[in-house]
C-alpha cells in the first residue's frame, strides 16, 4: 500500500512538470467517455490546486449579486443578508475538444475537484443556505462555482441619527488558510454592474434599503505572511417612516399640547392637573414604543436625547406652573423680594422675553402723625408757658373722651392699610417674578420644538 502512494505521489510530480493536467481525449462525443476521461485525467488530483509548479498562484475571480437584506440587529451589531457568490478559477492544462466530447461544459461534482477555501471574514453564524453539489467545469479549464449563501456578519453599527442612519458594512472575502502566494483574488465585475444587479433581483422591501456597494482588493499581513483580500462595501439606509409615524409626530404633538397650556390662566384653570396628565400620557407612549428604540452599548440616539429633553421640559413646566400658583395664592405671605432677584427678573430678563421691564413705585408714604415727643407735654412745661398760675382741670366731657377713642380707632386703621399695602407690594413683585419666568420657559419650549423640528429635518434631508 506504501508503495502505491508512493507511485502516485511521483505520477503527480510528473505531470506538475508538464502541466496539471493534460488534453482530454474523447473515444465519442458522449457524457460517459468525457466522465472517463476526467476519472483518469482530473479527478485523482483533486487533493492538490490546480497549478504547475508550487510557486504558481490560483487567480480566483469573485463577484456576488445580494438578493435580500434580511434584517440588521443594533444590540448585537449584526447584518443578516443573502447573497448569490460566484468563484472562478482555471485548472491549468486542462482542455478538451468540443466536437470530439460533444460538449463545452459539464457538471461535475464538487467533491471531485480542488475547490478554494474562500470565506467571508466577517461571518459569526453558521450558514443555513442550501448546499449545492456541483460545479460548472468549461473546456478550456474555467471552473465556475455558484452557489447561494446566507451571511450573518458582524457589522460596526452608527445608530447616533436613527431612524435616519445610514450603515456601512464590510464582507471581506479571503482564504482561510492558502497565502497570497497560493491564492489572490480578484474582481470579477464591476461594482455598477453588482448593485444593479442586485437591485433587480432583490426581493425583500423592508426596513433597509441597498443604496451603493463598493469595493476594493486589499492584503492582510500576519503571522509574517499575507493574505490576499477582496472587500465589498455596502451601503443601506434605514425606511424611517415607521418611526416618523409612531415615534416623532405623537411626541411632537404631545410636546405642543404642552406648549399651549402656557396660555392658559393659572388662576382660572388646574394647569397642574392638565401638566400631570400630559406627563402621564407621555410616559405611557415612551413605555409602549420602547421596542421600537435601538438598544445598544455604543451610542445613543439623538431620538433618545429628543424624548429626554421633551419628558425634562414637561416635568420642569408642572414645577414651574406650581410656582405660579403658588405665588397666585401665597405670596402675601412672603418676604420682600431680594434686590437682586428683582433687578434681574424684573428689567434683564423680562427685557429678553418681550416684556416692558418693571419698574419700583416711587410713591412715598406721608404720614401724618405726629412725633411720639410731641405728644408728651409735661406740667411744667405748661406752667412755664402761662407763667405760675396753676392750671384749672377742665370738667371733664363725654364728647372728648369719644374722639379720643375714634383717634385711636383711626390709627389702627392706619396702620392696617399701611401693611395691607405694604404686603400688596411684595405679592405684586412675586407675581410679576412669575409672569416672566413662564414667559422664559415658554419661549424655551418654542426654541427646543423650533431646534428639534429642524434637525430631523436636516438629518432626513441627508439621509437621501
């Protein structure tokens, strides 16, 4: 048995040295005397590539046509396409006569021949495709390997501008194990011809779209060696109109909603009840379209920070309205307002949201009693005054004694008002305080719907 395998490891290196194989001859133009020309010629080397000498390299031509993007998965960064591949490469010597087998090209299978070992770097599944036994083989030794494969690759997702991303992915297709002495690859068509192509024939219309593909040969160098590569680069782009409708326009319309309930009046009207049942009915919306939302470790979504930014306004809008009515019911009860809150709120920022600036009452308050010392009049003072005759004590009258009690009567009313107006003041600079701050946040609100309804608009407008 050593012997044998010795005999035709020498036969093989015999024919090397002519060419892999020789011209077939055909006893008859029928399949069967082809099948035995190649039992005899071809099948026996199918251990070995199919090169003269050692040092020669196997041009494998590759090109592939996509035929659906199945689905792209942000959690776990993967693309899930499939594809039709097509390799082809000579046998070298290998020829027939067409006329004396009857034919130009024949399918044989397989296993019966060398077949590179070419795969996609990028795959991390399995491939589920149905598996095809044969191979085309041509007369003049072009061998022709169609088969579909379905590809599960790892691909770097951008999900920063969802729903309006735009994704690059890269199948990289190389040997596994030969070198790129042993096996280089090349392009077989053009990139133009591949996605139109492509387009025609593919039939799944979902949620992403195949808008370019690119390619480029490259070579890895490791372990000391290199690799010969060929990448294809495909472009998709994201149908973002299932989110449009159930994400962006009910949180737009939502955020108006509560936009306009700016102008309704406090004192009239549960504003804060009407906040809270807006900030109910979002949260409700968030939690229900959250499957919707990419979920991933890398980036967030500019339509997370959007949903983020809305639900912190509605909740800084409810604390805000709570001011308001705070200060419409309460501020009698406050302290003076600072200075310096006044000034600012008041002239700065009132000036800011198209306010007129508030100014201080210059009214002055006059008083009209007398000084305290002006009252206390001693004995003396009035004998000094009338000279020493002592003073004769007044009998006393009833009438006098009344306005001396309506005197009083009409102090303590004095003071009252003094304090009521005194304490009106104070409410009065609390309630304007009020008026600008919801002026403020209201023209905020306006310039984050303004801002956010431009940048969609904006990252839509480029997405095509």
């Amino acid at each position: 048995m050593t012997e044998l395998k010795k005999a035709g490891l020498i036969f093989i290196s015999f024919s090397l040295l002519q060419g892999f194989v020789a011209a077939l001859n055909c006893s008859s133009p029928t399949p069967e005397s082809l099948l035995h020309a190649l039992e005899k010629e071809l099948f026996p080397k199918n251990i070995l590539r199919p090169v003269k000498r050692f040092s020669d390299s196997v041009n494998v031509s590759m090109t592939m046509t996509v035929v659906g993007v199945l689905g792209v998965n942000e959690k776990q960064q993967t693309l899930t396409i499939f594809i039709w591949q097509v390799l082809e490469w000579h046998i070298d010597g290998l020829s027939w006569d067409e006329k004396e087998c009857g034919t130009k090209r024949v399918s044989v299978p397989r296993e019966n021949i060398w077949v590179p070992d070419i795969t996609i770097t990028e795959i991390i599944d399995e491939d589920k495709s149905p598996k095809f036994p044969y191979v085309y083989l041509h007369n003049t030794g072009l061998v022709i390997d169609d088969k579909p494969v379905r590809v599960v690759s790892s691909c770097q997702l951008v999900i920063y501008t969802f729903p309006f991303d735009v994704q690059n992915c890269t199948l990289t297709f190389a040997s596994f194990l030969h070198f790129a002495t042993d096996i280089k690859m090349f392009q077989g068509t053009t990139v133009a011809e591949i996605l139109k192509d492509s387009l025609k024939v593919m039939y799944t219309r979902g949620e992403w779209e195949l808008i370019d593909i690119k390619a480029a040969p490259n070579t890895l160098d490791i372990f000391e060696e290199s690799f010969s590569e060929l990448k294809y680069y495909l472009i998709l782009r994201r149908n973002p109109n299932l989110y449009i409708v159930n994400l962006i326009i009910p949180s737009t319309f939502l955020s108006i909603v509560d936009l306009f309930s700016f102008l309704l009046p406090p004192e009239a009207v549960d504003r804060a009840a009407f906040k809270m049942t807006l900030i109910l009915g979002y949260t409700v919306f968030l939690l229900m379209m959250n499957d919707l939302l990419p979920v991933t470790g890398n980036q967030t979504p500019l339509l997370n920070a959007y949903f983020l930014v809305s639900f912190a306004l509605m909740v800084i809008s409810l604390l805000e309205t709570v001011f308001i009515m705070n200060i419409q019911f309460s501020s009698s009860n406050y302290s003076p307002v600072p200075p310096w809150l006044s000034v600012l709120v008041l002239r700065y920022i009132a000036i800011a949201v198209c306010l007129p600036p508030q100014k201080k009452s210059n009214r002055i308050t006059v008083s009209l009693q007398p000084p305290s010392g002006a009252m206390k009049t001693s004995s003396r003072d009035l004998q000094s005054i009338s000279g020493n005759t002592p003073p004769v004590k007044p009998p006393p009258e009833p009438a006098l004694d009344e306005l001396r009690k309506l005197s009083t009567d009409l102090m303590a009313i004095r003071q009252n008002i003094d304090n009521h107006f005194l304490g009106s003041k104070t409410s009065q600079e609390w309630h304007l305080i009020g008026i600008v701050i919801d002026r403020l946040l209201f023209g905020l609100y306006i310039i984050f719907i303004f801002i956010s309804f431009t940048t969609i608009l904006v990252l839509w407008y480029s997405s095509y």
